[in-house]
C-alpha cells in the first residue's frame, strides 16, 4: 500500500491462495486455455438475440395474428 495525504493505494497484489492463473488469463502460445472453447460461450450469450431477431423477422413475414400468439406486454420499469 501506498500512503499518501490521507488516501491509500495498492501498488501490488501478491497471495498464495489466489485463484488467478497466468496460463488461464493469457494468451500466448504456451498457455492451457483452448481459445475453440470460446465459440460456444459466444453461441450461448448470443442465443438470446438470434432467438429476438428470428421472433422479429417471423413476425414481420407473417404478422403477429397469424401465428396465432397472445402478445404481452413487457413492463418497461417506467411505471
């Protein structure tokens, strides 16, 4: 820690319990993170919007009458 008029900053973190890992965090060529497990965390966290988008687009060919679905509407936190 630093001390300096009054306000304290940490200049350096050092633990041996801590959970950070070098070969996890990193990128380089030696690390163990295999960068193809990211294609699916990508896939999964953008399911939500692929599945709005196909929903707008269906709507917008079809209608929303004609595919026979109760519209609710969502609350906007407004009120």
């Amino acid at each position: 820690m630093k001390l300096f008029k009054g306000s304290a900053k940490p200049v350096s973190r050092e633990s041996p319990l801590s959970l950070y890992d070098y070969n996890l965090a990193s990128f380089d060529i030696n690390t163990h993170y295999d960068q193809g497990d990211a294609v699916g965390f990508i896939n999964l966290w953008g399911l939500p919007s692929v599945s709005a988008w196909n929903l707008k687009r269906k709507v917008a060919e079809e209608g929303i009458k004609e595919m026979g679905k109760k519209v609710v509407p969502v609350p906007t936190g407004d009120s």
